[in-house]
C-alpha cells in the first residue's frame, strides 16, 4: 500500500511541473508578441548569408591555397582555374564557381589563346558565375535573375570583394549574360551580353555600324562628352584557308580541253599524297585541313566614325601580328586505337594471325580454318571477289598464265570462306601450286625480278621465291653461266702443244713450274646459289666433322673439282703446284724472290698440310678431267634444288611462315615511311631512330622459343607505337609541303603537335583520354607573310563554297570566317560625371567607362558591354 501511494504522489508531481512549463512557455510568448525579433532572418537573407561565407572563404584562402584544396585546371587554359559549390534555395539548387588566374595577365594581353570567353568579352580576369544546377544551366526569367545577381551583389559587398559576378539568362544557345562589379564604394560596372543569331543587319556587317553601336550607348550631351570622342579600338580577324580542290589541278587547261566531257569525268582524282611513298599501298586522309590565320591589330585610337571605313578596306599584311594554327583532322585528336587506317592497321592484322596460327600444323589447316572468324567481324577484311582479283594480280603475269585457273581449281575449297588472318597463308598455297606448274613447264614464276644472286637481306620465305625463280631461268637456259659464250685465248709466246680452252686471260708474272709458259685464269663457276638456312646448314656441317683441309662436304668438294678441272682446260701443262700458287697462295711456301723469267724455276714448296700423304686436294687434282667451265656439269641442279624449295614450302608451319611476313612487313612498313620528304624535322627523325630500335628489341624475340603469348603482347604494343609514328609522319609530310616555302615556321608548328601529342604515346593497350584540344598558334615572321598568304590563293569561278562577300578586310579575295573587336572608352576620373568628392586617386588616373566587344560574321553576332557608373 506504501509503495503504491508513493507511485502516485510522484505521477502527481511531474504533471504539476510539465502545467508550470507550458504556463511559463505561453507567457514567454505573449511577451514576445508585443516587440519585434530582427534576428529572426528570411531564406532570401540566410541564401545571401551562405553566399557570403564562401566567398569570405575563397577570399581567405587565396589562388594557391584553393589550388591545393582541389581547384581545378579549365580546358584547354593553363593559367585559369575554377573551384565551386553548390547553395538551394527554396526549390531551387544553384552551382557557383568562381574562376581565378595562377598567375596575372599583362596588360592588353585579351587576345592571348589563354583568354577565357568571359574574360575577353568583359575585361576582367577573375569573375563569380552562378547559375541553376539544371540541364540548361540557365534562368529562364528577368526576375529571378535579377534577384540571383542582387543576392550575389550584396555578399560580394558584404565581403569588401571586388569580383565581377555573373548569371546566365534566357536561352543557352544565345550566351546572354548580366553582371555587376562593385569598384570599392563608388563606382559600379554593370555587365550585359546577348547574341544575334540570325542574319545581322548589314549595317552592323561593316565597321561603321558597329562603331556607331558603340557610341549609341552613351548619353551624349554637350557637358558630358566633347564633339568628337576618342574611342579606344582594336581588332583581331581569323581567316580559314580553302578547302584545296585537287580536281582543278589534276589537268592543265590544254589538256582538259583536248579530253571529251566522258574523258574528263573517267580522269581519276588527284590525291593530296599521290608522290608519297606510302600511295603505292593506300591512300591517307589529309591530317592538316587547312589553317586558321590570325590577325592582330594592336590599340589605336579613333575620333571619327568615316575612320572605321579606312580600316575595313586596310591591307591584312598591315596588322601588327599574324599567328598561325594548323586545322588537324579528328583522327589525329582521336586516341583510339584501330581507328587509323595505314601500315599499322595492316600490321595488327598481321598479329593476330601470327597468335591464331599456333596450333596449325600445315598452310591448309591454317587457311581453312574459320575459328577466328567471328572475332575479326569488325576488321577491315575484304571480300572475297577483292581476294579473288589480288591473287590473280599477283599469280598471273604480263602475258596472262594460263596457270592460275588451274591453281584456282586445285585451292577454291581451302581459300573459300576463310577468315582474313588466312589470307597470308593462301600466299603460300598459290606459291607452291605456281612453282609446280612453273617448274615443270620451264615458266616465268610471275611478280618475281629476273635475277642471278638471293638478297640474304631478305626474308626466308623471299630467298625461297628467289632461288625458285633462278631454277626456273636455269632449267630454261640450261648453258646459263657456264662460259658458252667465252672466248678462248691461246698464248703466242711459245708453241701450244695441247689445245686451251676456257681461259680468260693470262695471269700476270705468273708462269708454269715445267714448262715456263703464261699462266692462264679460267673461267669458273660461280659459287652455287644458297639461301641463309643452307648457309647456316654448310656452317654447322663444318663445325661438325671439322675443317682440318677446308673441304666439310661434297659441295666443297664438287666446287673444289670445277675449279681444278677449268685450271687443267686453261693450262694443259699445268700441274698441282700450279694450281695451288693460283688458288691458294698462302699454300705455297716461296724461299726465294725470283717468280719470273730470271732465276728459273722459282724456290718454294708447298705447304704443311699440302704436302700430307693423302690430301684429297691432290687426290680430287688427279681425278679432275681437264673441262672447260662450258663444258661441266652445273654446280646448281635447278630441279633439285626447286624441288627443295617446293618441299620447303608444303612443310612450312603457318607460325614459321608469320614470324618471317611479322618482321619482314615492320621493316619494309617503316623502310617506306622513312623515305618520306619532311624537311628533316629533328623530332620526327629522332622518333624514326627509335622506332627502328624498338623494332630491333622486339622483333629479335622472334628468332628464339619465347612464349608466344608473350610475343603476341610485345607486337600489340609495337604496332600502338608504330601507328603514332606513323600519324606523326604523315603530319610532318603533309605541314611540310604546305608551307615548303616556310621551313621554319613548318617546323615550329610540327614541334607545338609534337609536344601536345606526346603524352599519347603511351605503351599501354588501353584507350587514354585527354580533354585538352590543340590550339597551339605559331608567329608569323614578317619575311614569312608571303608564304602564308599563298594558302589563300584567289578564289576561281567554279569554285561552289564561294559566298557572297560582306565583310571587309580581305586576305587574297577571301573574307574572314571570324571578326573580333574592342571598343573602349577612357576618362579621368577628375572629370565631370566621374569626379570623387573623396580622394580616393590621382586627377590623372583614368576609368575605362565604357567598354564593348564585338564577335561574329555576316550570320551571327555577339555583343558584350561592360559600363562603369558613379554611385
């Protein structure tokens, strides 16, 4: 019962405390009712609170502080940095940034390539934005952007900051901005810009109009202004070259006169690389389109609106500046790789077939086999009917063999349908079909150049077609080399007892041990024909059983005979000691000095190893019979050693046979690109170098029994690497011809690509992005300005993109594609409208009090204007 009552007495008492709480609550608002609470704030006012401490924020920090705290870097401008954050108010989330330079601008320094679009239009160089977080990034109406720029104006103030803030207003393709600037607590600049961008009165097309614009804005009053104001100009025009038209220089005039209508639209159309080493093999796309030519007129100043008509109609060649920027072709900013179309596209095929052909064992699996085809889809493969046409280029020669129909019969079933990493391999197949037939009916092996020795320089493969097509010519011409048409010459010194044949001249203050007679050189066969693995196997044989008397084979042996049998038909006295003084001088051991006619017979033995019982010198001496060299055997058996070749071509691996077309199809690739003209720019020819040492690094991998998915990876690799240098060349050829006349502003603008393209060359397979756009300007040098407008050759009459001219200023008939302007206007502050009751500056300081900027052409027209008003 205790317990229970002492429950209820403690209810009791919080009820009583929680009625005395909500008593002294209600009189605490009835207190409050009779005055009024200023710190209560509305979200108008806490919007431009929050605005303000940001702002205070960025204040504090300062330019190097903010770039530590993550500001970042605006494309493509070095020098502009940008940090934002974001505010809501009511419904609404607003993004403010504010943009800020590393580093000051010099004075009139707005026409700099690192001029961001707001600087150059208002003047200033760091500045406030502040815009709806939304897809258009815009105000859509005057109110709420005049609050917007209100709110920002007040905690800018509040902040004793002087940055100029900006909203955007109306529709985003117009860029229409409003802005305010507070100048300390007198002065305030009001910023407005707007577009037209539909056709533009032609009044403001000429300068005249546009400088009447400018003067339109001030409130022109006697007291105000004097009669004639001096208006601050300056002007900066960007021309666009033509677009070269290759069809009007294709033919000269006289001979697209002699030429019917038909004649003249068969006429194949010129390309911009015809005479480029590469053409033979495809055609590339112009990486240079044209020029941007900019041109600069410093600040003058003018007082007369009729003065504005003498400078539309002033000579470009009159401005105090011209830079120039090469106008690059999408694939060349494009860092994806494959995209490119040219040695390196070819080249990466090529790879993958050298990875797929692993597991095949013959040409005919390689060929037929189609499991890689769903894989290469994407691939640039041609059709069949392109392969068909190839093949038969290639198999048939000048006067038609009849051949290929008959290889085409025998391989249709293994080249139909294959993928087009096989298409090497049919190479192969059509080869050995060719060579049967040829070699058998004594034919020309086509597309192949008549010749007596094999490039060892070559690939295997290429010696193998080599010594086919030399068998061939040998089984046709069976007296080939072997001295049919040498003449004989006999001795008329002494009586010849014995006839001679197959001499070739007597050799001098050499004469025969018995009986005193001229010695005589024969004519020889020449050393037979071997391609460099028969060299390798002659090397290995002599290693192997020894070189003790310099013969490590029967070849040496039948070449050795040849020799002594032509030596014996040339000199029918002769003997072996003869022989050996003629071949073999270091075999000859002279003791005395006389070797002629005085002091006969001359003193001297043969060598050590000569002079051995049963030397097979000797031996193979007495069973040479004395024959001619046009009367032996040749040293080269052209069936046999075609048949060699054959045999070598029906056992050849598909991995053997891509390793060599691998490293073959790099060095001639880059031999063709390294024989291209341009200029002897020091930074291609430095990467050209390396690629041959990269090149040299990773082919020579090829040559052990390295893993082959190790290889696949490295030549992936050397083909990305391959494909930039190969774009870079190109450019440099095709800058270089462009401004042939101009070497050294050809080179200065390869080196600004050169270094914003390095970055991408890159080993790595994967695919980098890079933001930044080349805008790199050159300056033109006075003595180079000729050079440069020779780009801008008068425009001809059929020439359709020719528009109607509306603009001044022309450079060689062509008007420009872009005019910008700056008009301004200067007081003293001392003066009239403008003077302070404060000192707060000089009598002779000035305030640019108007200011404007004008951008556009006969299409379209933007306008900033920025006013400095006394408040």
């Amino acid at each position: 019962m205790a317990s229970s009552s002492s429950a209820r007495y403690a209810k009791h008492r919080r009820i009583g405390e929680d009625e005395e709480a909500e008593e002294d609550e209600e009189e605490a608002e009835e207190e409050l009712e009779r005055f009024d609470d200023f710190t209560i704030a509305s979200s108008w006012e806490r919007f431009i609170s929050e605005i303000e401490a940001i702002c205070r924020q960025w204040l504090a920090d300062g330019p190097k502080i903010l770039m530590k705290k993550g500001a970042d870097c605006v494309p493509p401008f070095e020098n502009l940095y940008m940090i934002k954050r974001e505010l809501k108010h009511g419904k609404r989330v607003y993004s403010m940034e504010y943009h800020f330079m590393k580093s000051a601008k010099g004075k009139n320094s707005y026409w700099d390539d690192d001029t961001h679009s707001m600087q150059l239009s208002f003047g200033v160089d760091e500045f406030l934005m502040i815009a709806p977080l939304s897809a258009s990034g815009v105000v859509l109406d005057d109110p709420e952007s005049t609050k917007l720029l209100s709110s920002v104006a007040i905690a800018l103030s509040n902040c004793g900051s002087n940055w100029p803030a900006f909203v955007p207003v109306h529709d985003p393709s117009r860029k229409a901005y409003i802005g305010i600037q507070n100048l300390g607590t007198v002065f305030t600049r009001r910023f407005e810009a707007d577009r037209i961008g539909s056709q533009v009165p032609i009044r403001l097309m000429h300068l005249e109009g546009l400088h009447e614009l400018f003067l339109s804005k001030f409130v022109l009053s006697s007291t105000d202004f004097p009669a004639r104001v001096k208006v601050h100009f300056s002007m900066k025009l960007t021309y666009r070259t033509p677009e070269y038209d290759y069809d009007n220089v294709t033919l000269d005039s006289e001979a697209a006169e002699s030429l019917t209508e038909n004649e003249v639209a068969s006429h194949p159309k010129k390309q911009w690389d015809d005479d480029c080493p590469w053409a033979e093999w495809y055609s590339a796309e112009d990486p240079v389109k044209g020029f941007d030519l900019t041109a600069i007129w410093g600040e003058r100043t003018f007082e007369e609106t009729l003065e504005m008509a003498e400078v539309e109609n002033v000579s470009s060649f009159d401005a105090d500046s011209w830079f120039l920027h090469p106008v690059v072709s999408q694939y060349m900013v494009d860092d994806s790789i494959g995209k490119f179309v040219g040695f390196a596209s070819q080249l990466q095929l090529l790879v993958n077939a050298y990875e797929s052909s692993v597991e095949a064992q013959f040409l005919e699996d390689f060929v037929a086999d189609t499991s890689g085809q769903d894989n290469l889809k994407s691939t640039n493969v041609p059709p069949p009917s392109v392969i068909d046409r190839v093949m038969k280029d290639l198999f048939s020669d000048e006067a038609g063999n009849s051949n290929y129909m008959e290889a085409e019969n025998k391989y249709t079933r293994a080249m139909r349908g294959a993928p087009a990493d096989s298409l090497f391999g049919q190479f192969c197949l059509h080869a050995l079909w060719f060579g049967n037939c040829n070699i058998r009916e004594s034919e020309r092996l086509p597309r192949m150049k008549s010749s007596s020795t094999i490039d060892l320089s070559s690939c295997l493969i290429h010696q193998k077609l080599q010594m086919l097509a030399i068998c061939i010519e040998r089984k046709k011409s069976p007296n080939h080399e072997k001295g049919a048409g040498h003449k004989d010459e006999t001795s008329n010194s002494k009586a010849v007892t014995k006839t001679r044949k197959g001499s070739a001249g007597v050799v001098p203050k050499m004469m025969l041990l018995n009986t005193f007679q001229e010695m005589h050189a024969p004519y020889t066969q020449d050393a037979p024909l071997m391609t460099e693995d028969m060299h390798e196997e002659r090397l290995h044989a002599a290693e192997a059983f020894g070189n003790a008397i310099g013969l490590s084979g029967q070849l040496e042996r039948d070449i050795l005979s040849s020799d002594m049998s032509a030596f014996k038909a040339a000199n029918p006295d002769a003997v072996f000691e003869d022989f050996i003084r003629w071949h073999s001088p270091g075999d000859w051991v002279s003791e005395g000095k006389a070797d002629g006619n005085s002091g006969w017979p001359p003193k001297g033995k043969l060598s050590q190893r000569m002079s051995e019982h049963g030397n097979v010198w000797r031996k193979i001496w007495n069973d040479a019979p004395p024959l001619p060299v046009s009367e032996q055997k040749s040293l080269l058996d052209p069936v046999r050693e075609g048949e060699k070749v054959l045999h070598y071509l029906e056992t050849l691996r598909p991995q053997q046979l891509l390793e060599q077309m691998v490293c073959t199809a790099f060095k001639s690739s880059a031999d063709i690109l390294n024989k291209t003209t341009y200029g002897g720019f020091k930074l291609m020819k430095t990467k050209m170098d390396q690629l041959y040492a990269t090149m040299v690094s990773t082919l020579k991998s090829l040559q052990g029994n390295s893993d082959i998915s190790d290889l696949a990876g490295d030549l992936k690799r050397l083909c990305q690497v391959f494909e930039h240098i190969e774009k870079l060349l190109i450019l440099a050829a095709s800058v270089h011809r462009k401004l042939i006349d101009a070497p050294r502003l050809a080179q200065a603008i390869f080196a600004d690509y050169f270094n914003y393209y390095l970055p991408k060359m890159g080993t790595t397979l994967e695919s980098i992005c890079y933001e930044k756009e080349f805008t790199t300007k050159e300056k033109v040098g006075m003595h180079e300005r000729d050079a440069v407008s020779n780009l801008f050759p008068p425009p001809t009459a059929n020439q359709s993109w020719r528009k109607v001219l509306s603009m001044g200023n022309l450079l060689n008939g062509h008007e420009p594609l872009q005019r910008e302007i700056i008009f301004s206007v200067q007081e003293r502050i001392s003066n009239g409208h403008y003077s302070s009751p404060t000192p707060l500056c000089t009598d002779d300081e000035q305030i640019q009090t108007h200011r404007m900027y004008i951008s556009g052409t006969s299409n379209d027209l933007w306008v900033a204007l920025s006013v400095t008003s006394w408040d």
